[in-house]
C-alpha cells in the first residue's frame, strides 16, 4: 500500500506548478522547549497580547461588552492604551489573565445585530465596534446543523496578499475553483445626514473572500459578468490549538469557468458548470475548493452527469440540465 503524502505546489521560473512529497513520517514533536524556545515564545505571545489590546481598546466592545466589565474595573475607568516602551506590559498581561472570562458567541451577538438589524446603520453606531474602523464583510455561518445562522464581522487584513480579479500578470496555467461570489444583502452605513459611506456584503465566508481577494466590489458584478479573470486562492491548514494558519498560495492566470458561474444561485447549477468548463479545457492543471465536499459533489456530478455532458461538448451545446437564468447568455458565451 502506498504511504500517503501531502503535496504542496511552488513555480517555477515559467510560472508552473512545482509538486514537493512532504513524507507521512515527520520527525517526532517535542515534548518540552528549550529555555531559550521558552522565553522566545513568551515574548511573542505577550507582545501579540498587547499589540491586540493596544488596537482593541478603543472598540465599542472593549468599552462596553458584560464579559471584559471586570477587566475595565481592575484597569479603572480611562484605559490608556499600550504604552510603547511596555512599561504597562505585565501589569496589563495580569489583569488580562485575571479578568477576561471563556467567551462565546452570545457574548457578540449583541454587537454584530448592530449592523442587521438595521437596513442602514449610522456610522457612530457601527463604527470601532469588535475592531478598529469597518469590517470589509460580514460572513455567516452556512447553517447546515439545523440552527440558526451565525454571523462574523471580517476586519482587514493588512498581511493578506490581494489581487485583482483583472491582474494580467499571471503564470500560464488553468485552475478549476469551485467558488462563489454570491451576496445575501448588502449593508448600507449612512452618516448623520443619511448619506452612504460604506457598502457592505453579507455572505457565506468563502464568497466575501473570494470577493475581498480579487477586488471585486459592491458594483463590479456587472463588470465581471462576461468575464474570467486571474484569481488567488489562499490554502489553510488547521493546527491542533492553534488559529487557521495561512500556509501557501498559488495563482492561476485564468480559472476554467467564468465569472458568471460563481453568480449562479443555485448550488447545484454552479457545482454542475464549474464541472463542465473544467471538463471541455485540456490546460486544466489544478482542481481545489475552500471545502473538500465541493470537490466531492463536483465528482459525483461528473459521474451523474457525464452522458449529458459528453453531448453536449459533441454537439457544442450547453445542456439545460439547471435553470441558469438571467446568467445562461453570460455563460454560453465561454462555452465554445
């Protein structure tokens, strides 16, 4: 039986993948640190701790939310910031560990219905309210365990890599995704006159993104409609007691299917085209998805429906097996 092995892709110089075979046997984990590794990691995590502090107590929830009511007492009534030579460091280290209780997600709620509850939020409501300034989106949860829906405001990320969706410079090579670009509603912040500053999606994780990654804004889609473009897919790898970590990236110059795909509606539609225009492009190099199980429906889409695709790339057709709607012309005209 062959060992399995994780693959990871690197470029070359032609902007081609690089497979490296990670070995199924890693070296055995280490059961204690040095003194030095010790040390090393405290200062880390207690400079994280207050970097996060630093930028979070001007929040509406550091002000206000029952959970951090004890710390706010033990810091008194006007918390001053992180000061720079850290010389608050380890009192505020201590109250911290001392005062801030396990939190869930009813200890937010509260917060985030700020932004639903109200078609147009103002500005002095929403603003400075789980982080610094406006999230970029809000995701929710795709409610598949039967309860209701939970939703998470998504701050900017200054590390995050972004791109263009019309970025011409871009490898040669093809990438099917499986992705969306679908937007439940769309948030409108108003200042005190009522005037818009910020529009703001609300979707599924991976469409907010998607979106966020390439650049695509509130009034885009009918610029994207008709087209493809370069796209940047950001891979995760979950680490026991650890955050989701950002562990490699690779670029496509062009996915497989159109933009317009990603719009479908439907779930189904979308799985079954994504599938096709993976199928009819000869340079497809790479197959991925946010999640394994679009990747599972994408396969036994193929092996449901592969007699109606194998005619309908004979005959050049783009078979009517899901409703495509307002977005079937936008299609048709990538089919062939």
């Amino acid at each position: 039986m062959l060992r399995p092995s994780f693959c990871i892709y690197n470029l070359d110089p032609s902007g081609r993948p690089i497979t490296m075979n990670i070995p199924s046997n890693p070296p055995q984990p280490l059961l204690s640190l040095t003194p030095e590794l010790k040390e090393s990691s405290e200062k880390r995590t207690k400079a994280n701790l207050f970097q996060t502090l630093s930028k979070l107590s001007n929040t509406i929830f550091f002000q206000e939310a029952p959970a951090l009511v004890t710390l706010r007492k033990a810091l008194g009534d006007v918390y001053t910031p992180v000061l720079p030579d850290g010389s608050d460091n380890h009192e505020l280290l201590y109250q911290f560990l001392s005062h801030v209780p396990f939190t869930t997600y009813e200890d937010y709620e509260p917060f985030v219905a700020r932004f639903l509850d109200n078609k147009s939020p103002k500005l002095s409501d929403v603003n400075n309210l789980l982080a610094p300034g406006l999230p970029t989106f809000i995701a929710h949860s795709s409610g598949t365990s039967g309860g209701r829906l939970k939703h998470f405001l998504k701050y900017p990320s200054p590390g995050r890599l972004r791109r263009r969706w019309d970025n011409p410079d871009v490898p040669p090579f093809k990438l099917c995704s499986f992705s969306l670009l679908n937007i439940d509603r769309w948030i409108k912040v108003v200042d005190g006159d009522g005037k818009t500053i910020e529009d703001i999606p609300v979707s599924i994780a991976t469409a907010g993104g998607t979106r966020l990654r390439l650049g695509i804004g509130p009034m885009d889609d009918a610029k994207i409609i008709d087209k493809k473009g370069s796209h940047t897919r950001f891979f995760w790898w979950s680490y026991i007691r650890c955050d989701l970590m950002e562990l490699f990236f690779i670029i496509a110059n062009f996915v497989t299917s159109p933009f317009a795909v990603w719009l479908l509606p439907s779930y189904h539609a979308n799985i079954f085209m994504t599938a096709l225009f993976a199928l009819i492009d000869p340079s497809l190099s790479t197959i991925e998805s946010a999640f394994s199980t679009y990747i599972y429906d994408g396969v036994r889409t193929l092996e449901e429906h592969w007699d109606a695709m194998i005619n309908a790339i004979q005959l050049g057709v783009l078979p009517d097996t899901y409703d495509l709607g307002e977005f079937r012309p936008h299609i048709e005209v990538w089919y062939f």
